[in-house]
C-alpha cells in the first residue's frame, strides 16, 4: 500500500474511533495535531510522512484513554500490520509516539518526534488547550478550583503542566507559538482569579 492510501486508512480509523470522545483528545485534537506538526515539518525539512502518520496516531492506545493502561504499541501495530506497512516502519512510528506524551517525560530523540511532541503540546495551551483543559478535568470530576483543596482541581493542571510547556517546545517555530499562547494562559489565569474573588 503506497504512502498516501496508508495516511488515508489511518485518518478513517482515528475518525470512527476518536470522533465524539470527551476529554479533549478527540478526532480534532488529532486532527490539528496532524496540520501543526505538517506546517513545523516543512519549516524544519522533515519527512513529511511519518510526521503525518505518528501525529495521527499519537494517542492511540495511550493510557489516558485506556483505564491507565498504555496499549499504543499493540494497538498502532495491529492498524499497520493491516495496511501491509513495512515493520521498520512500524518500530519507527511506534518510538515516536511513545516520545510524545508529557507524562510519560521522556525526551524526543528524532527530528519527526520532536516536531509531533511541539504540535501536540501547542494543542494544550492557547484558547484550545484552556478548553480542552477544563473537557478533561470534566471527564474526570475534577473541581474547577477550590481554594481549600487546590491540588486536584483543573486550576491546578495549569500549574502542574500547561505553564511548563513554552519551555518545553524543541524547535524554533513552535517556541514563538508557544509564547503567544503562554502568554494567552496568563492573562485567562489573572482574570479567574478576579473574578473567582469577586474583583471584576
């Protein structure tokens, strides 16, 4: 299966799986994921499609969507093997998502990973990341804030690793997108405040 019908069968499986999930890693998410790391992989020269592939599969089998339980290799190796991709090719999508996830805290190490780990964290700050923020903390019964018990609540995930991240960008381009949205976070977070105190 040539490259293009490979990109399209995996966009169709992320669109019936993803499509309607809650917690802001939706069908979208990968969707802008995909578009961001697109445009920083022609700024960076990067293979364009294994940017594109590992960005559309970045959160399959990832144990946030799976009860804690990170089933990524398992299950991007099924959707490949299906596709008749080459198995180097497969271990080489597979490492890259495993670099991903800001949780999981492991650096990125080729070109392709660190371009889907900077999309993929610009997708979590900035107006988008303050919705899907406040999705997630939903999903998982989160407080939006108390003052009294701080450490659990959403508000708390601003601290915990949306505001970490303007640091965290690996290229140049996503650095300077970063900034704008860091700085968008900012002044969200100024205006809570006042306003959960009554002051605005």
């Amino acid at each position: 299966m040539d490259q293009q019908a490979i990109l399209e069968a995996v966009r169709t499986y992320v669109y019936q799986e993803f499509s309607g999930e809650g917690t802001g890693h939706d069908f979208f998410h990968l969707e802008r994921v995909v578009k961001t790391a697109l445009r920083l992989a022609r700024q960076e020269d990067a293979d364009l499609f294994m940017t594109e592939l590992a960005a559309w599969l970045h959160d399959v089998g990832d144990h946030k969507l799976n009860n804690g339980v990170d089933r990524s290799e398992e299950q991007i190796t099924a959707i490949l093997s299906k596709l008749k991709t080459p198995d180097e090719m497969i271990r080489e999508v597979i490492e890259i998502v495993s670099q991903v996830s800001f949780s999981k805290g492991k650096k990125a190490e080729s070109l392709e990973a660190k371009i889907v780990q900077d999309a993929d964290r610009l997708d979590a700050i900035g107006a988008i990341g303050l919705a899907r923020v406040f999705a997630f903390g939903g999903s998982k019964q989160r407080e939006i804030y108390n003052p009294k018990n701080p450490d659990q609540t959403t508000i708390q995930h601003f601290y915990d690793k949306l505001l970490k991240l303007k640091d965290l960008m690996n290229t140049a381009a996503a650095q300077q997108i970063a900034l704008e949205r860091h700085v968008y976070l900012e002044s969200f977070l100024e205006r809570f405040y006042k306003e959960w105190n009554s002051e605005a």
